[in-house]
C-alpha cells in the first residue's frame, strides 16, 4: 500500500492507523440511540472526535439494520448540514455511510471525501457518482437488502465467500471507472453475519490482505463482541479495543470505533510497538543513576 490523500488529510497506511469516529444522525442508532441526532450535537460530537485524535469522521442518516423506512430526501437532509458544517470547521475526512447513489452525490457535493457503501455498490447508480467526482468508497460486505429482516446467517467458508465477493464488487468498481486508488475494503464484522461468523473474519483477517487494499474494520460496540463477553452495549469499550488491535495486527488501516479518545490511545500504543511512531517522550532510563 502507498500514500493516499484522502479529502484534505495524507496517510501512509504502511505505517500509519487512522481512527474513523462514528456519528449517527438517526434517531434509532445501534449505540447512541439518537444522541447526536440533533443537528448541533452532530457537530458538536464530530469536532469534539477531531480533538481526540480523530482522522476521520464517519456519518449515516439511516441505521444499517432493520427499521422505519427513510426516504432520500430525508436521508440527505439529516448528512448534507453536517458535511458542510463540519467541513467548514475541520480538515477533518467526512464519510458518508449510505448505500444511495442520490445521497452519495449531495453529500461528495457538500465536502464529503468518503462514500462508506455498506451495500458494497448495491445501488446500480452508485458506481458512477463516484466515478465522476474525485471521492474515495469503501466497499462493505453484506447480504441482501439493508434495512429488512433476512434468514439466518450462512456461509460455508466466511472468510473466503466475503474475499471473493470483494474480490469481485473491486472490479465492478474498477470497470465503472472509479481508480483502485479509491477504494477500500470492509468484511462487514456482524454485517449479515452471526458472532461464530465474525469471531472467525476476525481471527482470520490477515488473509483479506490478498486483495491489496486498505482494510477497514468496524467492531465498535458489535453483538459479536457483546455475545462473546456476556456485556451490553454500553460495556462493550474492552472488548472493542482488544478486537480492533486484533484486526490491526491482522492488517486494518482504519478503525471506525465509537470510543474516540480510548481508541487513539490504543491506536497510537499500537503503532509504537509496531516500531511504525517514535514515542513522543523517552525519558525513562535514559539518565545515568547519580550517586547520593
């Protein structure tokens, strides 16, 4: 993997992580359950994230799981005020997760660097409204429509069904036009998948480096992690980080967590034992011991 610049930021994901903070403008978000739903608290969250270390902002107008349907103009007008707001504050990245082709093209319209696809381009448009701006797309693996109710999870070989199913949405991508340049991969932890799924995706993620891409991993706060320790929601922050440092060592480039502030930290530790920062002090044991 080389240097990308991506919106106004650069990143060396040979030696550099870049955390993806999460931001819900949904009234019925999988965690906050509608904590930043207002327009100024959205804000108000995202530049607090970009004062935590942040790199990277990422914002959906619809949950990924089922629900009261949204319509697009709906959906635009909860992401496209904060894109522009906070992108007038920020050099922050801002992603816009929607699987929308007409959401996608008002929100790269109003600053957005990032389209998070989790449809992995299920929207025949999508493909070329990214193709025809200069935005970045992360390709997400999942199964069937978003926002519905779906038969129970089955895969005889997970990790080799979602590496060819990438393997395949990269040359859809690349034929209609979009550079491999711009796009990154996301397996889509828990994303139609059960916890032995994911436990799995996750221990084997290094075999999804075969694609050559920067790897994304969102694991904040998941059932999977939940299912595995017997924790809530709310108590899910251990877990997450000992996942996302799991896939890290495993090959993931970006990190969408939840935890701003606790995930840079671990982040950044992780780097430095990586040897990929220098600390940012060295003082320990680097005088020699004076006699009394």
């Amino acid at each position: 993997m080389t240097a990308r610049v991506i919106g106004r930021r650069s990143f060396d994901f040979d030696r550099q992580v870049a955390v993806m903070a999460v931001i819900n403008r949904t009234p019925d978000s999988f965690y906050d359950q509608g904590a930043t739903f207002a327009l100024d608290r959205a804000v108000a969250a995202a530049l607090t994230a970009d004062a935590e270390g942040a790199d990277w902002i990422d914002v959906g107008g619809v949950p990924f799981g089922r629900g009261p349907w949204v319509s697009p103009q709906e959906e635009i007008d909860r992401v496209v005020p904060f894109v522009t707001e906070v992108s007038a504050k920020s050099d922050v990245v801002i992603s816009v997760d929607t699987n929308r082709a007409e959401v996608a093209q008002a929100a790269i319209a109003a600053g957005a660097a990032v389209i998070n696809d989790t449809s992995g381009l299920g929207d025949p448009e999508m493909a070329g409204v990214i193709a025809a701006s200069s935005a970045s797309v992360v390709l997400t693996h999942s199964v069937g429509p978003w926002r519905e109710e779906k038969p129970a999870a089955h895969f005889t070989d997970v990790v080799h069904e979602v590496q060819e199913y990438l393997a395949e949405r990269v040359e859809r991508a690349c034929a209609a036009g979009i550079p491999r340049d711009r796009l990154i991969l996301d397996p889509g932890h828990d994303l139609d998948k059960n916890t032995l799924h994911t436990l799995e995706l996750t221990r084997r993620y290094a075999e999804l480096q075969q694609l050559g891409l920067p790897l994304l991993a969102a694991v904040s706060n998941k059932d999977f992690i939940g299912e595995s320790i017997d924790r809530p929601k709310q108590e899910r922050l251990h877990g997450s980080l000992a996942a996302m440092v799991v896939c890290i060592m495993n090959g993931a480039r970006i990190v969408r967590m939840h935890n701003v502030a606790e995930s840079v930290d671990a982040v950044r530790m992780t780097e430095a034992i990586l040897g990929w920062r220098d600390p940012v002090r060295l003082e320990h044991n680097t005088h020699p011991t004076r006699n009394v």
